[in-house]
C-alpha cells in the first residue's frame, strides 16, 4: 500500500524550493482541511490540457494578496514561458493548478472543468512537475525514474531514460540500473539529476507540464542537452515553464510577463521583443543589445 504522502510525492519532482519548501508542501497537505475534494467529485482519466484562469484572486493569507483578477487562457499543447521580477507571482500561478493551494475568487478549468470539481488525485495524476532541485531517494536508478510510476515495466523504464539521454550514462555503472543512489549511494551531478527528472516525467507522460527552470547555470554541454530533452518532452503536451533565464524560451509559443500589478504582456517572444516593453527591455539586458 503506497502512503497518502507517497502518492502526493510521488507526482512531484520535489516541491516548493526555498521557503516554501518540501517539508511545508508535507505540512500543508497533510494539514489543511480546506484542500480536498468536493462531495461528487469527478474522477478523470484524461484531460487534454487546456487550462483556463477565469479572474483568479489568490494571497497566501489574508493579509496581501499575491494575484487579483488574472484571467489567462492555455490551449491544450502549447508551450508557454512565465518570465518576470522575482516574487511577481509566477510559481504562485503555477502551484494553482494542481490545487496546491486553493483560490479566494475566481476559478481555474481544466478542460472545461473546474478544477475543484475534479478528484484531486486524478487530477495531480494529469500533472507532471519538474522542479529545480531533484528529488532522489536512496534506492536504485530503476526506482527513482518510476517514482510516479512504481508498477511501471521495464521496457517503459529503460525507454524514458533514453529519451532523458541518461542511457550512456547508465550503461557505463557497472550494476547499470541496479546501481544505488541518493544519501548513501553514488552521487549524481546536476545535470545527472536533472535529465533522471526528465526520464521520470517521460515515464508518467502527464498530458500537463510545468517546469520549474533551474536557477544555477550547468555547463553549455550539459544544459543543451537538457534543453533539448525538455524540448522533446514539452511535445505534444501543455507545457508551463517558470522561467529565470531567457535563452531557454525561445521554443515557447508564448510569453506572459508577470509582474506585481498581474500579468503585463502575452505574446510571442519575437512580438514581445518588437513591442519594446518590458520584456523587450529584460531581453536586452541579458543579451547586452541596449
Ligand atoms: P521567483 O522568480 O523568485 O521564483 P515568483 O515570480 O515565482 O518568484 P512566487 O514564488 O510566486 O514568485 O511568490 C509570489 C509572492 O508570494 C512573493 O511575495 C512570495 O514571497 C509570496 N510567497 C510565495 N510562496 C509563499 C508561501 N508558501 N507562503 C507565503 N508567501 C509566499
């Protein structure tokens, strides 16, 4: 029997960073009475991932607000890049989706459907989250890649750690798959654990991405192979993307910048740029055109 918290963990590649973190995403499940399902609540088994943010209010308590009156459409299959100021609220938006926390106005659909009408665990079963520290547990390489999926066979195993680029990586240990990692097995490197998050979310293949983009830069190699393997996982999927540096959004079909007064321009990258606000503005910065 795998333990409630297992299961909320399981659809996680590590939740909240800093001072969020995951001991208080635990707290918070575990605690909050006021996240869990609706009497009636409709179990899904596939949602195709158009999501809609219909004047969502949100604040982490009473005091502030952090979003007031976002209204945001996805469309099922696009890549979109959330870029703005630290603090403007863009992994607050993203934490919504999968009923982390709950909204104080508005709504957010899934498909049409109110997200709070939806059975949480079939609806964090459509989401897959790929967050800057990995999680690894002490176990084997085989296990951590199915951590969102124990019962998952071999073959889908071995196939998602290809389509991570981990395959090499893992031939070359000498008990391959069978090799011990995390707290008191072999130590990966960044990079190591970044693409072994990939292979996890290429075995779950939720119909529903969000990245959230590591802040601490890899060498050029590694993040281009990371880059492209996020590229092909973001693939026929909505795909979210917190974003902190530029370079790696220009695939994404589109940019919302946030910032504290909510979201402040939505286009495509090149659009933005043309539109000499502020994205245009961070995009000259960071490639020093100004
Ligand atoms: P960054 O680029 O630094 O990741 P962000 O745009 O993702 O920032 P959020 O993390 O969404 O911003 O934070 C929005 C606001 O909400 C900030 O003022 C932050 O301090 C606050 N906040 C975030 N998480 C929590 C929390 N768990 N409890 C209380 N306040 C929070």
């Amino acid at each position: 029997l795998i333990k409630p918290v297992d299961k909320i963990t399981a659809l996680l590649e590590l939740y909240p960073k800093g001072m969020a973190g995951f001991k208080r995403f635990l707290e918070l499940m575990e605690q909050d009475p006021e996240i869990k399902d609706r009497p009636n609540a409709l179990k899904v088994s596939h949602l195709n991932g158009d999501i809609e943010f219909d004047n969502v209010g949100f604040g982490y308590d009473n005091h502030r607000s952090v979003l007031d009156n976002i209204n945001l459409s996805v469309k099922a299959g696009e890549t979109v890049a959330f870029v703005g100021p630290s603090g403007a609220g863009k992994t607050t938006i993203c934490s919504l989706i999968p009923r982390f926390y709950d909204v104080n106005t508005g709504a957010i659909s899934i498909d049409g459907l109110n997200i709070q009408d939806i059975a949480m665990e079939s609806l964090r079963a459509q989401i897959g989250i790929v967050q800057q520290d990995v999680f690894l547990f002490t176990g084997t390489i085989r296990e951590n890649i199915a951590y969102g999926k124990k019962d998952a066979p071999e073959e889908e195993i071995q196939d998602a750690a290809r389509k991570a680029h981990l395959e090499s990586f893992i031939a070359a240990l000498p008990e391959g798959y069978d090799t011990q990692i995390g707290e008191r097995g072999l130590k990966l490197s960044g990079g190591q654990k970044q693409r072994l998050a990939i292979a996890r979310m290429f075995l779950k293949n939720p119909p529903i991405l969000i990245l959230d983009e590591a802040t601490s830069a890899l060498d050029t190699e590694t993040e281009k192979i990371i880059q492209h393997s996020l590229m092909e996982l973001a693939e026929n999927r909505t795909t979210l993307i917190i974003a902190h540096r530029l370079a790696t959004i220009r695939d994404a079909d589109r940019v919302i910048v946030v910032t504290e007064d909510g979201i402040a321009e939505d286009g495509s990258y090149n659009d933005l740029v043309e539109q000499d606000g502020i994205f245009a503005r961070l995009h000259n910065i960071q490639f020093q055109e100004v």
